[in-house]
C-alpha cells in the first residue's frame, strides 16, 4: 500500500465531517450558492472538494462509480482505505464521481415511484466553478440564482422525472455547489 | 462523556442519516426511510430530532432546544444537555442566536433566516396514517398521488361540523407533489412553513427522515369554499401584551379563572425585554426565575 | 400579577437523586449484587438479553438492577447500550443440531434418538407458595449425569425423510439486519423471525394465543423444544476458517403444524420456528405459532383477516422499546396541541349552540 493511499483523510473524522456535511447540506438546500469543502486531501485528479465529499458521505453502504478518468489504482485504493465503499458499475452506484462529460447519466439509478430516494447523487468535477451561468429556480431559492453548469438539457430533462431523478453536486477545487433534482433550469441567453 | 463519539452516534450511522437528510431535502416532503438507532432516551420523546439534530450539529454551533415554544420545559432541557455533553456545542434560549434549533409542536415566532436550521421532533410522520393504517397502502398512496382520502377527510369534517376539525398536525401539500405532516404544530403555524431556514423533520420509532428547503411552496389543504385559517385564541398576551402570537392558557385559581401567556417563551421575554407589558404582567427584572 | 414558572433543570436534578436512593431502597437491607441477579434471577437476565438484542448476562443482570426491576426498562437500557457497540461481523449460523441440551422435549413422539430430557423446568412444579424459601434458599445438590455425547438430532428431520414435513430450503443470502436498516414490507422470514424473536414477550404470547384460540388457528404441535449451549464460530478471512468465539444458551422451539394442502403446496405438515437467547421456552414457543401463523401467504392459504397473520401488525407492535416510549410520551407536555383543540371545540360548539339559538 502507497503512503499516498494512507494519507489525505480527515485529521478529525467526527468534527471535519460534521463541518463538511454543513457545506454540503446548505448546498443542496440552497442550490446556486458555492461553498468551502476542506479538509481531505485526495489523489489527483479527485479535488479535494470531491475528496471531501466522498469522506463525509461515503461507507461500505454506498457503491461508488468512478468515470475512467478517475478510476486509478492511487484513486481506487484512496476510496477503499478511508471509507470502504466498493467500486461498482453506474447502475449499482450510490455515489459516482467524474467530468460531465464522461458520466453515463441515463445509466444511474433514479429511484423508484415508492421509493424515489434510492437515486445516485453524481459529483460532478467542473473546471470552473461561479456564480453566474444558467438560471435556476425551484425549492432552496429566493426567485432565481444563477449557477455555471456545465449544460443545461440534461438537467432539464432530470427535474421532469421528477420525484424521480439524480441529484448533483459540482466540485472545483475546494468548492461545491449542488442542483438536487427540484431545481429549474434555464440557460440565459447571452446578450 | 468522553466514552462516546461527537453527538453521540457512531460516525457510520451520521453518514446514514446525514444521506437521508439530502435525499429529503431533494424530494421535498417526501419520506425518506432510515435505520432508526436506539438512542438512550425514550421513542416518542425525540429520538428522531435528537439523531437528524446529531448528524448536523458542528462544534461551531449554538444550539437552542424548545418544546411546546419554551426552553425550559423538561424534555427540552433534558435534549439540550444531551448534546451540551456529547457535542459540547454552545446553548441558548434566543431565537436570533441559534444556529440549530430543535423543536418539538411549535415554530419560534421569530421568522428564521437562511443560515438557521429547525428540526422537528415527529411522532407520526405518516399524514395518511390515521385514514390508512398500513404502511404499504400509505406508500402506494403517495406514489401514485393519490390523496382522495384525505380530502375527503377534510370535507366530511366541513359537513359535519362546518369546518375543518383538525388543529394541528394539519396536512400540508409541498412543492405541488407531496402532502407532509408538519408534525403537531398548530395549525397557526403552517403559514411560517415557508421560510428561509432549512427545515429537517425527524421520526425516529417511524424511522423517517424528510425536509423542507428554504423558500419552498407549502400549501395547507383546504378548499376553495372554506380557506385554511390560521387561528390562535382570541386574547393578547397577559405577560407582555403580543397580539400576533400563539398562546397557552394557564388556570390561575381554584375558581378556574383563566389567563393567556406566549407560548413562545423566548418570544415573550423579547417583548417585555423591550418595555411590553400585558395586562397581568409586570415589568421585566433578568433574575426572575 | 403572574411570574411564568420555571425550573425543569433543578427538578430533573432532584428527580434523578430520588430515583437513586428509591433504587436502593432500605438501606438498613442488604444491596444486591450484580451476580447475585445474574444467577438467581436467571430468567429475568435471559428476558433482558433475548429482547435486547445482546448476550451478555453481566450487563443483563446490571440493567435490572439499575432499573428496579422493571425488565421493558432494562431492556431499553441494554438496547442504547448495544447501538453504540462497534461491529467487527457476522458469526455463522450456530449448529442447534449440536446443542449440549440441558432440556429436550417433544409432544410429538414418545421417544427418539437423544432421548427427552425434562430437565429444569417448573412444569411440574405444583405452584404452592415455598415458606422455607423465605427462610432459607439453600438445597441440596440435585443428581447428576455425564454429558450425553452422541448427537440430538432434530425430531423434524424424522419427518423429513419421509417427506412429510415441507421441506425449507437453505438460502444462502445474508439475512437483513433489522437494527442496521429500516423495516420495509413485506418483510422476508428472516427478518420476521428477528422481529419476533426480540419482540416483547407478553405480545408475541398473546399473538400465539389468539391463534390458538380461532384467529388463524394452526393446529400446532411442538415437534421438539430444545434448551442448552452452542458454541458460536466466526469465519475469520485472514486465517481461511472459522474459529469458536463462545458459548451461548438458546432455546429452540420447532412446530409441526397440520397442513390439508392449498393450492399451491401438497398436503403435509408445516412448519413454525422459534429461537430465543437463554432459557425463555414460553417465548420460543409462542414464536413458532406467530411464525406459522405469518407464513400464511408462502404456504398459499387464505388470510382470514386475523390480528396473527397481519405481518405488518405484528411488526409494527412487538418491540416494547417502540411501544413503550411512545404509549409514555403522551405524559410529556402537549399544551400547545391541546390549545388548539380547545379553541376548536369552542369554536365548533359557539356555531352549534349559535345554530341552536336561531332554530329556538
Ligand atoms: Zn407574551
């Protein structure tokens, strides 16, 4: 085993998870605002917002996916030593992290009419990470926000399923942002 | 009680719940199922607040509990030092100085705002479940949107009685999608369920998680013939005269005289803080107690 | 003039220190210890550990003492103990078919292989009230015999080879953990058999007997009731195989129920399993009947509607941790509930006696 594998978790599991929860629970329930997640550091290409939120939310209950990008042996093993969670295919994860790009977002599981929360919740890892972009409305705001995505027709056809559906957090360095599934979005035209 | 971990629960079952507490805020007033632990206070007396409420507690919070609106009734107080101990977290009883906010049957009068969480302490999760005892019908029922029952409830209540007989734990519809049980707060309550701060829901014997994002739609039932009204008892308040809050009746003497006082205690001592005195009430001193 | 009441912390306080002194009670009396509850109110302990979901007499035995023998409290002590307990994994399923059987009995052959053995039960005990025992406890050594080393085996698997028992095929899969992940329905066996088997005992024996007695009736026999120690192993992955990491005593209670056939299963018997931690043979037993009563949809017979065959009842309503914090909290303050009840009756009555008074 790699010293890197051992290394980059959290110092304090009960407090910096306890902190980086609040980032990601304030997120997702007020989707548009980007937040500080520190605390773990990761092997690249994972940031350490990605890494974060895998600590804080990911155990050998949740299968985690990692798009081909990230699927290395330093990333594999840094997954499996600090939280156990074993690596699947799209459609048993729970979890999966990857560039837009690459994650096979009609494979994942959206939850079921009787159960709509057994869905993955995709980390999504952005270049960029701003303020400003597509404008999104829906629970969590107050009239509209506006959040850089990396498109908006796949979110679209995301809140449609709704109650069913995936749930996103987007990780950039050390920040994220989240769109849950309730969020409404529409691209603004560029004047 | 350095025996056990930070807020108590194992770190595996605050991921449990901390992922249940985001499917929730994702599906707002949806009912999230979650593993339920035995906390060492009784079901029924807030093991579902108390675990949604060790899950999100940071050490950097202040932490207020109230029960019935009050901080100092004893269920309240007995929370509020559970996690005094195990979280080491700061305490209050001021509204504006909480950053979690436990609660059991009642909504500070003091609007929230978006940096404050309140979590609800859930006896029956479940608002179908006094028309529809089992689970498995209930379920079906919401996944199909199938809320007849409950209207129908509701409008028997009118022709039978001329209004909607229920006052508290009254049924609210979230987001257009799902209808969710408050918990037992009086219906004068349900217009603050839209608010800015984050709303968790806990049931710990029903074992349910769900949640209310800040600024999202909850509409009480009602018809369009008879409209939801929030009522309280038609009195100010003796101790510091509020007329916009909701009140407990005291009997005061053997001949069972009555009089009215802020439920919200925290609410009221603001008020008298600031010069208000009601009809009974007498100046405020800080050393009464 | 009117000073709002406070004072909940001091009250607790004061609350806490009385219960203490209560709990010891006189104490020109001798305290009890931990062991003499262990080993003289053996059955209590049992109660305690079998519904509490832990084997551990020592903390059983210290439960019942903390809570003044109230056994729910105890239980309730051991249970919030137990969840804070780290897991290291599961042991394998114990060999029943192996037990050092200290009682042996079946109601539905004479004899068999291993024998029946009666062993230290109150059935025939004539239940008069023992003077001397309020004198004295002190008896002599009861006779004793070597270790029967040959093997017991199950009376059921007499009846299996000749097919007349329905047969329960081995499932491989790793049964639900029902403190580790929230009851969903319709549950499987395994997870019902979890269910009843730290249920509370006073329900789970009135389920039984209402089956007994018409709601749902099924015609049982206990086939074999068993009651002695196994040992437990435990596969440990970094040595390859399964290494004994103690001992516990169970008790083991199999149906054998009369069957006409349905439409989907042969006519034959059937079966209704109980297995509870310790000596608890009422409590094994009426889990074998509410078990056979649940299975109603397996063996395709029709659901009469009775209390016993409604898994999601009798899940819902066995624990008496669930049922007893939530029957109690109705004793915590619910004014502003009540509040608003009061302002709706008196406004629902002002309309009515408003309507009353216009019809005079
Ligand atoms: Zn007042």
């Amino acid at each position: 085993m790699q010293t890197t594998t051992l290394m980059g978790g959290f110092v304090n599991a009960p407090l910096d998870s306890a902190r980086a929860f609040r980032q990601i629970m304030t997120a997702v329930a007020q989707p548009g605002i980007i937040n500080d997640a520190v605390g773990a550091t990761p092997p690249a290409p994972l940031s350490v917002a990605a890494g974060v939120v895998l600590l804080t939310l990911c155990d050998p209950d949740t299968p985690v996916f990692l798009t081909a990008e990230f699927d290395t042996d330093d990333v594999r093993a840094w997954i499996t030593f600090h939280t156990g969670a074993p690596l699947v295919d799209a459609a048993k994860a729970s979890f999966a992290v990857g560039s837009w790009g690459d994650l096979p977002i009609t494979d994942f599981a959206i939850g079921t009419s009787e159960y709509p929360d057994r869905s993955a919740t995709l980390i999504v890892e952005v270049a960029s990470l701003n303020p400003e972009g597509a404008e999104l409305r829906g629970p969590g705001i107050k009239g509209k926000a506006t959040l850089s995505l990396p498109e908006t027709a796949a979110f679209q056809q995301n809140t449609a399923l709704f109650p069913l559906g995936l749930d996103f957090v987007f990780t950039c360095q050390n920040r994220l942002a989240a769109l849950p599934r309730t969020t409404k979005v529409n691209a603004i035209k560029v004047s | 009680m350095t025996d056990y971990n930070f807020a108590y629960l194992d770190e595996q079952t605050k991921r449990m719940i901390r992922r249940a507490i985001l499917k929730g805020l994702a599906i707002p007033g949806y009912q999230v199922p979650f593993a339920s632990r035995e906390m060492p206070m009784p079901y029924g007396w807030g093991t579902g607040g108390v675990q949604v409420s060790a899950a999100v507690l940071t050490p950097d919070d202040t932490f207020k509990v109230i029960d019935q609106g009050a901080d100092d009734t004893t269920n309240a107080v007995s929370i509020r030092r559970f996690f005094e101990k195990t979280a080491g977290v700061a305490v209050t009883e001021a509204t504006v100085d909480a950053s979690v906010i436990q609660t059991r049957h009642r909504i500070p009068e003091q609007d929230l705002r978006s940096d404050q969480i309140l979590v609800y302490q859930v006896p029956i999760p479940e608002p179908l479940r006094f028309l529809e005892p089992s689970e498995v019908e209930t379920r079906k029922m919401h996944s199909l949107e199938e809320y007849g029952l409950m209207h129908v409830k509701l409008y028997e209540d009118i022709s039978q009685h001329g209004a909607i007989a229920t006052a508290y734990a009254y049924p609210v519809k979230v987001e257009g999608r799902y209808v969710m049980d408050p918990s037992p707060i009086p219906k004068f309550d349900n217009p603050k369920l839209n608010m800015a701060g984050i709303q968790l829901f806990g049931a710990g014997r029903e074992q349910r998680i769900y949640a209310v994002p800040p600024y999202t739609d909850v509409v009480s039932l009602d018809f369009d013939d008879y409209p939801f009204e929030a009522s309280k008892a038609d009195h100010a308040c003796d101790l510091c005269g509020a007329e916009d809050s909701y009140l407990d009746e005291l009997i005061v003497d053997d001949a069972g005289g009555r009089m009215f006082m802020c439920s919200d205690t925290d609410y009221c001592a603001g008020r008298r803080k600031a010069g208000c005195i009601g009809a009974q009430g007498v100046p405020y001193q800080e050393d009464v107690a | 003039m009117y000073v709002a009441v406070k004072g909940g912390e001091k009250a607790i306080d004061n609350a806490h220190a009385w219960l203490a002194e209560e709990r010891r009670g006189d104490t020109s009396i001798a305290e009890l210890s931990v062991s003499q509850i262990r080993e003289q109110l053996a059955l209590a302990v049992n109660r305690v550990m079998a519904e509490g979901s832990l084997y551990d007499p020592d903390l059983a035995a210290l439960a019942i003492k903390q809570s003044r023998g109230d056994l729910i409290e105890a239980i309730f002590l051991i249970r919030a103990y137990r969840t804070t307990l780290p897991r290291f994994g599961g042991s394998n399923p114990v060999d029943t078919e192996q037990m050092i059987c200290d009682r042996r009995v079946s109601a539905t052959f004479k004899d068999a292989p291993g024998g029946q053995v009666l062993g230290p039960t109150f059935d025939y005990t004539h239940r008069l009230l023992d003077f001397k025992l309020a004198a004295d406890g002190e008896v002599p050594q009861a006779p004793s015999a070597e270790i029967a080393q040959a093997d017991t085996p199950h009376i059921m698997s007499f009846l299996d080879r000749e097919n007349l028992i329905q047969t329960e095929p081995e499932g491989p899969e790793t049964p639900p953990d029902l403190t580790r992940s929230p009851l969903e329905l319709p549950a499987t066996r395994s997870l019902r058999l979890q269910a009843l088997t730290r249920g509370d005992e006073g329900f789970i024996l009135g389920m039984a007997y209402s089956t007994q007695r018409g709601y749902a009736r099924n015609h049982a026999f206990v086939a074999e009731l068993r009651i002695g120690a196994v040992s437990v192993e435990m596969d440990i992955p970094e040595l390859g195989f399964a290494i004994d990491i103690g001992e516990i005593t169970l008790t083991e209670c199999e149906t054998v129920n009369q069957f006409k056939g349905s439409k989907t299963e042969p006519p034959q018997f059937t079966r209704g399993y109980g297995l509870v931690f310790g000596m608890t043979e009422r409590k094994a037993i009426s889990m074998a009947l509410v078990d056979r009563a649940l299975r109603w949809k397996e063996l395709g017979e029709d659901n009469v509607g009775a209390p016993a065959q409604d898994e999601e009842f009798v899940l819902y309503h066995a624990d008496n941790i669930q049922a007893t914090g939530f029957l109690e909290h109705i004793k915590l303050p619910h004014y502003v509930d009540f509040q608003s009840e009061l302002e709706l009756i008196r406004k629902l009555r002002r309309a009515a006696m408003g309507e009353q008074e216009a019809v005079e």
